[in-house]
C-alpha cells in the first residue's frame, strides 16, 4: 500500500506536468499560426483562383462574344473537366440573362448577392467594343477552414492533436525520470527509512531549507499525514505553538541549529495535527553538518509526552483534591470537635470536656508539684430570673455570665458549663489567695455589668466557692467537690459572695451522728437481700436503655435546633452564637471579622412559576457552592456558613489577616453566584446581594454587626449599583471597588501588554563607562497615560499577577540586549527585579533558561536582583533557584542591601555576585557619619567576598567622590540619568566612556 501511495505520489505531479507542457506548445503553435509563421493552404488557393480569374479575363477578352459563343462554351467545359474545385460556370448577358451554364449553375449561383469576386464565386466581364457585353461567372468549393466542419480537417487541428498525444507521453517520461533524479527522499537510503522506521519515536530530517526529505512513521501516525503531503514542505509551515500557549513568537529550535549549528536539546512544543488533535512534544534537533562544516540540514527527534503530561495533570489534580479533602476534613474535625466540647449556648466547655482536661491539669498539678485552685460559680436567684422575666432573658444572663468567665481568666484557663447556671473554673499555677481575687473580680464585674446592661433589670449576683489542691482532694472530682462545698456555704450564708473551702467542722456544725440501728433498721435476711439485687440488675439496665435513647433523642433535638434541616448549614441561632464567640476572640486578640449576609434575587418568582420543590433544590445548591466556595480556602479558620432566612445566607469569617481579604472573598463569591443553577433541566440565573460587615471597626457587638451587613445588603439591593455586593463602610467600599477595577485592568494590560521598559544605567566609577543598565517596568494606561510602578507593583504580587508580568520585563530586557548586540554594542548588561512570588513557581529557572536561549544572548548579560525580603519570605526555595540560575552563568544581585535582615550568615551561602547599597544610606552620607562607616564597611565585606558594589540613589557629585574615595565599584542614581527609553541608552553607549559623558546638574535632577 505504501509502494502503491509513493508511486501515485510521484506519478500525478508528473502527468500535471506533462498536461501543462502539451497544453503550452499547442498554444504556442496556434499563436505561430496567427501571426503567420505557419504555411497556409487556403491562402494559397485563394491566390491560385485569383491568378485563374485574370486569365480567364485576358484570354476571353480576345474573343468576341456574340461571334464565338461556342468556342467560349467549350473553353468553360474544358476548364470545369480539369478543376474539381469549380462547381459549376455560366455565361450571363448585360441585361441578367443567363444564356449557357455548366452543371447546375442556377442552383450553384443562388447565394450570389454582391458585384463583385469572393472566394468561392468568380466574376469575369466580357467586353465588345470597349463596352460590356456580359459576364463569366464560376462557382468554386469553399475554401477548408471557412466553415466550422472544416476546422477538423485544418492542418495546426490535426498537429496540435498529434502534440497532445505523442508530447504528453514523451513529457511524461521525461518528467518521470527528472522527478526520480530530483526525488529528495531518494538522498535517504531504503535501509535507513527502515531504521527509523522502527524507532517509537518521531523522527524528521529537514534540509538546510527546512524542507523535510524525510518523516519516520511514528511522526506520520501521530499526524495522520502521509509522506507525500510532507515531502518538500518546511518544518515551520507545520502548526506549532509554545508548550505553555503564550502568545510570543513560538521558537522553532531547528532554525537555531541552522544558523548557529549547534545541537538543541529539550525544547517543548505542542503540534496541532490536521485532524485536530494537539500533541506536546520534546524536541532535539541536532545538525547535519557538510565538508566544511556548515549545516546542510537538521535531524530532529519528537519524542511524544502527551499521555505522561496527561496523567502527570491527572495526577496533581487528584492530589490537589485529595489535599483539598484533607484540608477539609481536618477543619470539619476541628469544628465537629469544637462542637463536640462546647456548650452550644455559652461557647465554653461542656461537661464532658471540661472534666477530660481537669484530669489531665490536676495529673500535671500532681506531677509537678504545681498549685491549681478550683472556682464554682452559680447565680443566685436564677429561678426568679426565669419566672419573672422569661428563659430567653435567663439565657441572655447565663452567656453574660459566660463572656465574663472568659474574659476574667487566662487562655490556659478551664472554663465549663456543668449545667443550668452553674459553671465550674480550673486555674492551673494560681495559689488560692490569688484564685479568690480572681473569684472576687468575677462577682464584682457580674454585678456591675448586669446593672450597666439592663436598666430595667434583672439585676443579678453570683456565689462563688474556692477550693485548692493544698486541701488534699484525690482526685479532680473530689476538688470539684470541696468547690461545691464552699459553693453552698456561699448561698447559705447571704449570697452574692466569695467562700474559701475549709474542713467542715470550722465554717459549720459538725454533721450528727446516725443514730444507733433498731431492730426496725437491722439488716434484712440474706434470702430477701438476693432478691432485691435481682431486682435492681433489671432495674438498672432497663434504666440504661432509657438513659442510651434518652441520649439519642436529646442529640437529634439539639441538632435541630441548632442546624437548618434543608441545607444542613448553622441555623440563625447557631450563627448569632457563632459571632458571639468570635467577637470575644477577636475582642482578646485583636482580630478582624467579616459577616457577608447574602440575599438571593427573584426567590419568591422562582417559588412561583416552578415551585417550591425547584425553590428548595436552589437552596441547597446555593448552600453547597458556598461550602465550595468558602472551605477550599488556606486562608479561611474556623468559618461558619449559615441560613438565617428563606433565601437568605450569611458568612462569618474570622481571624482575617487584613480588611482587603474581604474584596477577593467578595470576588470569589459573585463568581459562584454567577454560574447558572441546572435545576430539573432548567438552566436558572442567580443573582445575589451582597451586604459586608466588617469587626470592629462596624459594630462591636453581635446584633449590630448583623444588623449592619443587613443594611448593607438592603441598600445594595435597593440601589442600581455597578456592583453586586455593598460595605456598610463607604470608604471601604470605594477600596474595594477600586480594587476589583485596578484587578480588571491589570489583567487587560497583561493581555495587550501595555507595559514599557525604562532603563537607568550604570557607570563603573574606575573607567566612568556605562557598563549596564536597570531595567524599569512603567504601564503605558489608555486612559491615565505613563504610570509608575508603585502603583500596581504591590497590588499585582498580592494577586499573582507578577508572575507574567516578571516574564515580560525578562523577555524584553533578553530582546533588547540582542539588538544592541546587532547595533555593536557588546557585553551589555541589564538587571532585572525578581519577586518572591516568581521565585516561588517550579518552572521559574526553565522559563529564564528558555528565553536566554531564545535570544542568543550570554547567560552573564542578565542580572536578576532580589531583596532580603524577597530572600526571607521562602529562603529554601529562592536559595535553590539562584543557585541553578548562577549555576549558567546568571548574575545575581542583592537589592537595597542593609534594609532588611542584613544576615551574614545568608549572604555567605547565596551565589551572589554583587550588592546594591540602599539610597537610604547614600542620602546623607556627606554630613552623617554613620552612614559613611556604614557604606565603608559594606564595601569591605562585600570586596572580603569577592562580591561587585553598586550604589544606589547616587544624586550628587560630592557622593560620587566619596564613594569612589572607599573603593565602590559602580555607581546607579539620577547624577548620572533617570530612567530612560532604549533609545536614550544608546545614545550613552555611543558616546563612550563616562569621561566624555556629562552628569546631570543638581538642578537637573
């Protein structure tokens, strides 16, 4: 099959050829003929009738016509015999009338219409006595060619039909063996065809015009292409793109083997086949060099990696879900254990727990020969609370209580709830004088803030009893109980007091005596003792599986009373419970919240035209796009996602790191938001409302920071904003929404790379040439013209767009050193800023590597500088990318060193190669000593570690003496240029060394 596609793939073009070949020379043929290089045989008959009419005119002008009428007749008949081209003849007087004819001339002679001879009708007059007696009139064939039948019997018809057959099969020979001898595939021989046949991975030989002579079928198959559609065909004109889909120039790494050649080893394309289908692959391309050692071709190897980059994609997928589930079942264990040992009312420890770590404290107590004292607290009269002013008041007394046990204690503290209104404290390392002061705040502060809270009342006091691991309990259960103890000495004896544990016999009478046992009180018989026994087994496990169910059906109600049964997310009550504790957490660490309370648009519409059953499937759709949403996070703790209305949700979001967080938040929300719901077939468009609320600076209490993003919300909802989502504060509404905008922009300009690069060069102070230069990164906006980088810098590394920006600012820096290199200017170089976040990525040091190699510039031309910030914020990783990078040849710079850490220690183990003094320390180094012992010292230790110094921010002339007076190296401020465009710096470079360079004036500066 494939002798039988190679011999159609020579044979077609060759009979095309051949076709077009005949096709010319019949066309030449036919243009000879037209402009007459060819014989005529009409022509020539045309003149031999035209020779025959004149004399026929001459000879019968010596006869007289009306005396030797037959003597004419016969001379008609004679010539008729002899030319069988003349059809008939006739003799015609003066007045029309024919009086002799040869053949049917009547007949003949009908299409006659003119005076005068044609070609096929011939007049020739008769004179008698110079006057006309009448005319001799000869009929002849058509001359071949005069009408459209004769065409086929024309002489070039039948030549042109024998150059069409007999030249198009001699062509074609010719052609035959001309596209064997000019066959490029015939340079390979069969064997090795077959040789690289057998290779599993694709291999194609290009010459040094890349056109490919040669394709193995590994690459064929991958393409689905046959040789024939290849041969001949350039390499580039393939579809290939860059492995990572940028939109730059893709580089074709057999182009450089062409014109450097030197072997390519690595490169990753991707390659679009004609059926569509995308392969990536990695390509070597080694030369084909000739006698002289010049590149006659190039011999490239694809080895295919789609499946490994397929899987390997599969791959980090998995685990990202994997650690995504991970993330999110230890967070859903630290919350179900967060609930599982709070009290779902006050946030402290329920009994269970509480009584867990009181064992482990006193074991520690115990072990350490440490103090631990132990408080019991109940509010007096708490019943009368209930009865007067109702449970929900008593509840609002007890979580009171709560806020102000926590408050008042330490964070290794235990604070629990044993039950009803009373509470139990641990206080591990505290003596017992100093737990009764503690004990002593707490009454005082219950007293004050109940009367402070509610004007009206109810004003309530607590009791509290202090006992201490010096009284000897032993065991935890027993402190507990001597607390208890001085608990109930507290209420009895007046109330709203605090009780130190005493024996017994010193705070109250002692306990009488039981009295002796009658005979009413003996023992009974053993026999009636084995049946009470009996009794009370059955009794106690039927008592068992009451308590085991009682316990069940007591879970089952505290989880609905706490969790909405439709979405399972926190119900309002657990929400506000939720807040509360946060508020206190924030209120003793100083944190920041955020509420987001979301209101969905158009609810009761879709109740109404697709029911309530489609309205609550939205509900939990909703619920699960912000678990989703929210939970995968790393930046979120302890969140609570809850449903605190119909078709209104509510986020809390402790512990925030700064109030900027809430925007992407905000953003990421919206996002989901924003995706249709696929609901029974439907395809159902959510809108939101979105009201924020931020702790502390809103509302320090759980009502108004509630009742704030509430508003928020309305207020959004009842504005047309640009915006799904409102800020109960203003300003930081106008942030946020200047944020998102400056986010939307960023990513535009990244797009249509609106950016510019400025360059401030360098001067070596020694031979005061500019040596190199920085590169400085300015967005040329549409709208707000040239702007600096420290408007968007900061804001493109907090969002992670710095990575394609840093890309950028490499690949134009590498660009612009290759075309000063073709300008003549040699040996440049140009520093480049990194940031922690590009430091960060795997493929940063390939991504370098690649664009070096793209350009053709050398490795120590580029000069990567880092702060000592960017060093500290991941130093293991950014030390094993610098040195890979310094590894090749890269310099490295440490930027606006003496600002941060300044750590020997570090800089010794980095590859660095110089050391940028900050301009800090240049300002005033003409006045401040310091700062010239402190530049002076730098320099040493820089020069002791064979380390360049370039100093920054140099504006001065006195500076510039001064700093060459302590032997720094090289020089970088607005004394010598502000940034510039490219076109400035070569300007510089043309003018030589610095001595014939003019610095900048103070006054130009």
């Amino acid at each position: 099959m494939d002798t039988l596609k190679k011999t159609a793939g020579v044979l077609l073009p060759a009979m095309r050829i051949s076709l077009a070949l005949v096709l010319l020379n019949i066309c030449l043929l036919f243009t000879a003929e037209m402009l007459g290089f060819m014989p005529d045989k009409s022509k020539f008959m045309l003149e031999s009738r035209k020779q025959v009419s004149e004399a026929l005119a001459i000879q019968f002008s010596t006869i007289a016509p009306d005396q030797e009428p037959r003597r004419i007749e016969r001379m008609l008949n004679a010539l008729i015999k002899r030319s069988p081209d003349i059809l008939s003849a006739g003799i015609r007087l003066q007045n029309n009338q024919l009086i002799f004819q040869v053949n049917d001339h009547v007949k003949e002679w009908a299409d006659y219409d003119s005076q005068k001879s044609t070609s096929t009708h011939l007049v020739v007059p008769i004179f008698r006595d110079s006057e006309k007696w009448g005319d001799i009139e000869f009929k002849f064939a058509p001359i071949a060619g005069e009408s459209a039948s004769d065409f086929f019997e024309h002489p070039s018809f039948k030549m042109a039909i024998f150059f069409f057959i007999v030249g198009f099969f001699i062509y074609l020979a010719f052609m035959l063996r001309t596209l064997k001898a000019l066959d490029p595939s015939a340079v390979i021989p069969d064997r090795v065809n077959a040789a690289f046949d057998t290779l599993a991975e694709g291999v194609i030989i290009i010459d040094e015009h890349e056109q490919i002579v040669l394709a193995n079928n590994a690459f064929l198959k991958k393409i689905a292409s046959p040789m024939t559609a290849l041969l001949g065909k350039k390499a580039s004109q393939l579809k290939w793109k860059s492995a990572d889909d940028s939109t730059a120039a893709t580089y074709l790494p057999w182009q450089t083997v062409l014109k450097t050649g030197k072997s390519s080893i690595g490169a990753h394309l991707k390659l679009t086949s004609p059926d569509s289908d995308t392969f990536k692959f990695v390509i070597n391309a080694s030369p084909i060099l000739a006698g002289n050692d010049t590149p006659q071709g190039v011999l490239i190897t694809l080895d295919d990696i789609t499946e490994i980059e397929e899987r390997n994609t599969k791959l980090q997928t998995m685990v990202s879900k994997l650690e995504e589930s991970q993330a999110q079942v230890k967070e859903q264990n630290k919350e179900l254990h967060f609930l599982a040992t709070r009290d779902s009312l006050t946030g402290c420890l329920n009994r269970r727990a509480f009584n867990e770590l009181f064992e482990k404290a006193f074991a520690d107590a115990l072990q350490n020969n440490l103090e631990l004292s132990c408080i019991m607290v109940d509010i007096d009269h708490f019943k009368l609370v209930n009865d007067n002013y109702g449970h929900a008041t008593g509840d609002v007394i007890i979580k009171l209580l709560a806020e102000i046990l926590t408050t008042n204690t330490r964070k290794i503290d235990l604070v629990g709830r044993y039950g009803g209104e009373e509470f139990c404290i641990v206080l591990p390392g505290l003596s017992v004088d100093e737990a009764i002061t503690v004990a002593e705040r707490i009454r005082l502060r219950i007293k004050s803030e109940s009367v402070a809270r509610y004007e009206t009342g109810p004003w309530v006091t607590a009791s509290l009893g202090v006992a201490s691991i010096l009284d000897q309990p032993e065991d935890p259960s027993e402190l507990n109980n001597f607390a208890d103890e001085a608990l109930y000495v507290a209420k009895e004896s007046g109330r709203n007091r605090v009780v130190r544990w005493q024996l017994q016999n010193e705070f109250a009478e002692k306990v009488k005596p039981d009295p002796q046992p009658t005979e009413k009180n003996l023992p009974a018989p053993q026999t009636e003792v084995a049946k009470d026994d009996s009794k009370v087994s059955k009794l106690q496990m039927r008592v068992d599986e009451l308590e085991q169910i009682a316990s069940q059906i007591s879970t089952e109600l505290d989880y609905s009373k706490h969790y909405d049964p439709l979405t399972g997310l926190p119900n309002q009550v657990l929400f506000y419970d939720r807040v509360n504790q946060v508020i206190e957490r924030g209120h003793r660490y100083s944190h920041l919240a955020a509420i987001f309370v979301v209101d969905i648009g158009m609810f009761g519409m879709i109740n109404a035209t697709l029911g309530r059953a489609v309205g609550d499937k939205i509900l939990k759709d909703i619920a699960d796009r912000l678990n989703l949403t929210f939970r995968k996070s790393d930046d979120i703790s302890r969140l609570t996602l809850s449903r605190i209305g119909g078709d209104v949700f509510a986020v809390l979001i402790p512990e925030l790191s700064n109030k900027d967080v809430v925007t992407w938040m905000v953003e990421r929300l919206m996002d989901a938001l924003a995706v249709p719901a696929e609901i029974d077939g439907n395809s159902i468009y959510i809108t939101g409302h979105i009201g924020i609320s931020v702790y502390p600076g809103d509302a320090n209490s759980v009502d108004d920071l509630i009742n704030n993003a509430i508003t928020a919300k309305t207020f959004c909802k009842k504005t047309s904003s640009e915006t799904s989502f409102q800020f109960f504060d203003n300003q930081m509404q106008e942030l946020s929404i200047k944020h998102l905008h400056l986010d939307k922009e960023l990513r535009r300009a990244i797009q249509n790379q609106e950016w510019e690069l400025f360059y401030q060069p360098k001067m070596d102070i020694a031979t005061q040439a500019v040596v190199g230069v920085e590169a400085l990164i300015r967005w040329r906006h549409p709208s707000k013209g040239l702007l600096a980088p420290f408007e968007f810098i900061d804001f493109a590394e907090q969002r992670g767009l710095i990575v394609a920006m840093g890309e950028w600012v490499i690949r134009t820096a590498c660009q612009q050193l290759k075309q000063w290199e073709e300008m003549g200017f040699m040996n440049r170089k140009i520093a480049v800023n990194l940031s922690a976040v590009q430091l960060k990525q795997d493929d940063f040091v390939e991504k370098v590597l690649a664009i070096i190699a793209e350009y053709q510039i050398a490795p120590r031309q580029l000069e990567l500088e880092v702060t000592e910030t960017t060093l500290m914020n991941n130093f293991q990783a950014a030390l094993t990318a610098l040195k890979r990078l310094s590894s090749r040849g890269i310099a490295i710079s440490i930027d606006d060193f003496g600002t941060g850490y300044s750590s020997l220690s570090y800089l010794k183990n980095l590859p660095v190669n110089s050391l940028k003094i900050d301009r800090s320390f240049i300002i005033d180094i003409c006045q401040d000593e310091n700062d010239q012992k402190i530049v002076k010292m730098l320099i040493n230790i820089a020069h002791s570690m064979n380390m360049t110094v370039i100093a920054e921010g140099v504006e001065t002339q006195s500076q510039f003496h001064i700093l060459a007076e302590y032997g720094c190296d090289e020089i970088q401020g607005y004394l010598l240029s502000k940034p510039v465009p490219a076109e400035e710096i070569v300007k510089m470079f043309s003018k030589g060394t610095g001595k014939n360079l003019t610095l900048l004036a103070p006054g130009e500066i």
